[in-house]
C-alpha cells in the first residue's frame, strides 16, 4: 500500500488537481496522525465480509457505507489543506 499526502496551494483552479504547493510539501504518516487523520488497509475484494471494516464500522459509529467497485477502496477520513490517495 502507498500513501501520498501534501499540503495543498492556495490556488482556486479546478479542484479535481492536486494544488501541489510549489514546491511540493509533501506530509509525513507522523504528521497526518498529529492531524487525526485515520487510515486503514481493507481488504477491497470482499469488503462485505471483511472482519476489520466490521470492526472500525462498530468502534466508530459507522452506519452508512458506499462501495464503489469502479475505485477498488473504501475510506474514511477528514482532511484539512490534505489530500490522501492510495494505491492497491
């Protein structure tokens, strides 16, 4: 699994971007866990029955949940000025 985080430009252009600050300001996993950013590495095949979705669905009060095949993930997080994206 790769996890890429940055700190984002002050730009209004096309929010579907990156606003990778020139130049880039990469974030480390230390650093997004000083922010309260969570992540998890899910199982995206069979995430029905995968016993750790259940487990972080039932510690966090998760009652709603979207699978989007298309995308192969599924995560939760809150975000300031940080953009995630992982690859399977």
């Amino acid at each position: 699994m790769a996890i890429e985080a940055w700190y984002m430009d002050e730009s209004s252009e096309d929010k579907r971007l990156p606003h990778h600050r020139s130049p880039n300001e990469p974030v480390s996993l230390d650093q997004l866990a000083e922010l309260g950013v969570l992540y998890w590495h899910l199982n995206p095949r069979d995430c029905e029955n995968d016993e750790e979705l259940k487990k972080i669905r039932e510690t966090r009060g998760y009652s709603y949940m979207v699978q989007h095949s298309f995308i192969h993930a599924i995560a939760f997080f809150f975000f300031w000025s940080v953009i995630i994206t992982t690859a399977i």
